[in-house]
C-alpha cells in the first residue's frame, strides 16, 4: 500500500484538503455576513421599539399629571366649600 501512495498522490490529497477547507471558509465568511446584517436589523428594531415605548411612557406620564392637577383642584374646592360651610354654620350659631 504504501508503493501506491506517490509524492504526486499526496500533494493531490493535500492540495483537496486545502482546497475543501477554503471552500468551507468562504461558507463562514457568507454565514458571519448574514449574522452582520440580521444584527442591524435586530438593533434598528430594538431601537424602533424603544422610542415607541418612550413615547407611549410619556403619553401615560401626561395622563397621570393632567389626572394629579385635576384631583388637586377638586381637593382645594371641596376644602374651601367645606371652610365656607363651617363658618357659616359658626355664623348662625352665634
């Protein structure tokens, strides 16, 4: 067997070897591609969503503060009814 294994057979075995592991590291290139371009997409839609939550968190924010002036306000009139009431009922008990 060994009679049968030349320096041509064995640099033709090399050179395949080679050969095969080029193609095979042109495949990786091609798939880190993909990988590249699938990231950006991920992160613009990371962002995209981001600044929809952000705005959606403001709109919620607005809602509660408009919601905290206008409890405020009914707060302070029931207490000036409730100081005008009182001294009018002091009034006509003296």
């Amino acid at each position: 067997m060994r009679q049968s294994w030349s320096d041509d057979r064995l640099d033709d075995l090399n050179k395949r070897v080679d050969d095969g592991f080029a193609r095979v590291d042109g495949q990786f290139a091609r798939v880190d591609a993909q990988f590249a371009r699938l990231d950006s997409k991920i992160d613009a839609a990371a962002a995209e969503l981001r600044q929809e939550m952000q705005m959606g968190f403001h709109q919620v924010n607005s809602r509660f503060n408009a919601m905290q002036q206008t409890m405020i306000r009914i707060g302070g009139g029931l207490i000036g009814v409730l100081i005008a009431a009182g001294a009018g009922l002091i009034a006509t008990q003296l």
